[in-house]
C-alpha cells in the first residue's frame, strides 16, 4: 500500500514539473529571434519582391504592345492618282548619259524602275546651260526664243552672261503658259524665270539666282515654298494648289567642270543629289494630303540641258586670232561657241566682199574650230536668229573658249579658269553631249520602260502641258513624249 502511494506522488511530481517547464519555456521565448545563416548567393527578400513585380510588369507591357500592333489602324492612303496631276519637273544640267551607270542613285534607279528613262536624250544645238533650258521650258529652238549661247549679245557693246531676265525669251515659256490657263506655279532658278513681268508671271519665282547655294538648300528653298502655300487656316480648293513646280540643281554641273565628268568626285556629287532629292519628295509626299488636289497624281521630270566632255585645251579667241582681226569684230565666246560680229566694214559693197573673204581666209588658218557664215549655219542646228553673229565659231570637242590668258592663246586647262570638263559641242560630233531623262509618277507613272533616243528637247514643253491638261504655249511644237 505504501509502494502504491509512493508512486502516485512520484507521477504527480513529474506531471507538475513537465507543466511549470512548459510555461518557463513559452513564457522565456518572447524575445527569442530565429536567425537563417545566409548563403552565397542569396538576397532580400524585398529584392526578390521588387524583381517579381518588375518583370510581371514588363510582361504586361510587352502584351498590351502586341495588342496594340494588332490593332493599330493602317495609314491613309495618300489616294490612288485619279485626281488633278501635280508636275515636278528638275533640271540638272550637265547630267551626262553615263553618270546613273556609274554612280551610288537608288532613287533615280527606283524611279526609273517604277516610270521610264533613257540616256540617249540629244539636245538641241548650241548644248549650253541657257539655251537648251530655255528650248525645254518654251518648246521652241535658239532660233525662235533667241537665247543662243550663255553669253550673248542682246545690241552692239551690250553683252550678258548668265542671261536671267524672262523678258529676253522670244516665246513663252511653260509657267506663263501654265499661269494663264490657271496652273498655279513655283519656278525656281530656272534660267530665264527671275524678274517676271507682264500679264501672267508664275504665282512664286525668285529675285536673283545664287549660284553657291547647294541642291540640298534649293530644295529647302522651293519645299519651304510650296508648303507656305497652304499654311492658312481655310483649306484651299484644288485649282488653288500648286500644280507645276520647276526647278534646277547645279552640284552635278559644278563638279563635272572642276573635277571632270569621270573624277570621282563627280560620282559623288551625283550620288548627294540623288539623296537630297529622295529626302524632297519623301517630304512632299509627308505633306501630300495638304499640297496637292484630292487624289492628285505626283509625276516626275528629271531632265538635263546637255552632258559633259573631258577638257583638254583653253582657248583665248582674242589672242588666237590677233589685233588685226580683233579691229574688225566684236567676238562673243563662251564654253565652245563663238559669236563673231563684222565692224568698221569698207563702205563699198565690193570691197566689203573682199574683206569678207579675206577674213574668212584667216578663219580657216585656225584648226580648233569650225566656221559658219551665218546665212549658211545647218537647218537642223535651228539656230539663225537675228542675235546670231556674222560667223559662228564651234570648238572641236574637248576645247573651250575662256576669257584667261596664257603664253600662248590655245593651252592647258591648268593654266585656266580651274575647269576640266567642257560642253557645247554639237551633238552629231560628240555623243559626251547626250544626257540622262528620267519620267516617272507616284503612284502612277505617265511613261513606262525604256524611252529610248529623243532627238531634241523641244518636246518637253508640250509634254508637261499635255499631263497639265492645257494647250501649248503658241509657236511651240505640240509633238510630246510617249507619256499618259
């Protein structure tokens, strides 16, 4: 009985220990922290955190963008050509035959591609920068409008080079013509279209030609124009848009006389314009909704006024022919065309006879040009007009006249004015004096594939006119292009 009560108060101890153990231990463990020895490797747990939200996030983001490309409405349409066609019509002069070939143009290639081309375009004689822009604008010949050469003599002792006034053109040109039949134009430093006066000048042309401005700055010049046109608040009509605007580029010309038409420069240079005007009509067609009639069709000329032989020699014509011959004529002479004009002539109708062939006989001592008397120049030159000279003077090719003076009147072109490259040589004798035409439109192209050769460039005129529906000017030729 005692062994029993023992261990009833043994097991009651035990009991009374195990609890006041378990209230020591709960009660001692506030205070207690649990401590995770950390790893290599590891990091916080707010890293962690801030990881998981930034990364659901971009995914989120990467979500919501695909669903917005899927989404995204399709540009508008800039229309599909059936309106009103707008013309823009470049000049290049000397963008000789060979140089697309030859040269870095993927534009130029894209429009080909797209319209049509040729480099066999034989321009008319004299293949000078003036008369040939001015045969392009007016369709006419050097015989009809009179600009014959980039120097010429308008009276006895009056000579202009670089002629700029519209009013010395014998016929109209195309912005008079387009004007006058409600065409509004742009035309910029187009030969022969500064000063405008009369009934029917072109809506915006320019006071003076800059002859240092590069491409890039003459079409800054003539966008800036155009979109000036439209910046009013009201919107315009469509017959009160711009439908033809001209202009010309001269780096291609400049660098093929300093350079050379095969230095590499001049591949270059060309290559800088076929971007600049990549970079124009990238910006035109930014800005087509607003600049042009309601599904207005773009197409595009791109025409030259001649192309570019290697010069050889300098000739200085006072020096070559010499005083005695010089007191008797006034020599207008420039690139590789020369305008003679008789002087102080006997009085008798004999004797002037006999001076007449004398001279003539001295003419021909010379062996760097070709003469012709001015009543028997070739029909096909189409050049006779009344500011023709007595005697024409043709350089062969690869010479040019130069007002600089050396040792000797005909020498080499480093003693020059620093050109060396030369044009105006008649076509049928140099074939460097064929260019480069390229037609094409956006987004429909009025020509298609190979234009093959054209003879002439009076066809121009009544090209740009036909597209522009309107008539061609009076006088001028009416034949066009292959164009729709």
């Amino acid at each position: 009985m005692f062994r029993s009560f023992a261990s009833s108060v043994i097991t009651l101890l035990a009991v009374l220990v195990f609890a006041f153990g378990l209230l020591f231990f709960w009660s001692g463990s506030e205070n207690v922290e649990f401590k995770r020895v950390a790893m290599e490797g590891d990091r916080p747990t707010a890293a962690v955190l801030e990881e998981y939200r930034r990364k659901t996030a971009q995914a989120t983001e990467v979500a919501s963008n695909e669903n917005m490309k899927e989404e995204a409405p399709k540009p508008v349409s800039r229309g599909n050509g059936d309106g009103l066609p707008v013309v823009l019509w470049i000049s290049i002069p000397g963008f000789r035959g060979d140089y697309i070939e030859k040269s870095e143009t993927p534009f130029m290639d894209e429009l080909i591609s797209s319209g049509g081309g040729t480099n066999k375009m034989r321009p008319n004689f004299p293949c000078l920068t003036y008369p040939a822009h001015a045969t392009l604008a007016t369709g006419t010949p050097p015989a009809t409008h009179g600009i014959i050469a980039d120097r010429i003599r308008t009276a006895p002792g009056e000579v202009i080079d670089n002629p700029t006034d519209s009013a010395l053109l014998g016929a109209e040109p195309i912005w008079t013509t387009a004007t006058r039949q409600g065409i509004k134009t742009i035309v910029h430093d187009w030969p022969l279209s500064q000063n405008q006066t009369g009934d029917n000048p072109a809506a915006f042309f320019l006071d003076s030609f800059d002859p240092d401005a590069t491409d890039e700055a003459r079409l800054n010049t003539a966008l800036e124009t155009w979109k000036g046109t439209v910046s009013g608040d009201a919107p315009l009509e469509d017959k009160d848009k711009v439908r033809l605007v001209m202009l010309r580029l001269t780096d291609i010309q400049k660098a093929g006389l300093v350079h050379g038409p095969r230095g590499d420069d001049t591949y270059a240079a060309v290559a800088a314009t076929d971007a600049a005007l990549k970079k124009f009509v990238d910006s035109v067609e930014a800005e087509w909704e607003k600049l042009a009639p309601i599904d207005g069709n773009l197409v595009i000329f791109i025409t030259t006024d001649h192309g570019m032989a290697e010069l050889e020699k300098n000739v200085n014509i006072a020096h070559l022919l010499g005083e005695e011959m010089m007191a008797n004529a006034d020599v207008v002479a420039h690139d590789a065309v020369a305008n003679l004009y008789f002087k102080n002539l006997p009085e008798s109708e004999g004797e002037q006879k006999l001076f007449t062939e004398k001279f003539d006989g001295e003419l021909s001592k010379r062996i760097y040009f070709r003469t012709y008397k001015k009543e028997e120049l070739p029909e096909d030159f189409k050049y006779n007009n009344e500011r023709v000279g007595d005697r024409v003077l043709t350089l062969k090719t690869g010479y040019a006249f130069v007002d600089d003076k050396a040792e000797e009147p005909v020498f080499d072109p480093t003693a020059g004015p620093g050109y060396f490259g030369g044009f105006g040589y008649p076509v049928g004798e140099s074939i460097r004096m064929s260019g480069q035409i390229i037609i094409s439109g956006i987004p429909k192209s009025p020509v298609t594939g190979e234009l093959g050769e054209i003879i002439g460039q009076e066809g121009f005129h009544a090209s740009v006119c036909k597209i522009l529906g309107i008539e061609p000017a009076e006088g001028a030729s009416t034949e066009t292009l292959p164009v729709e």
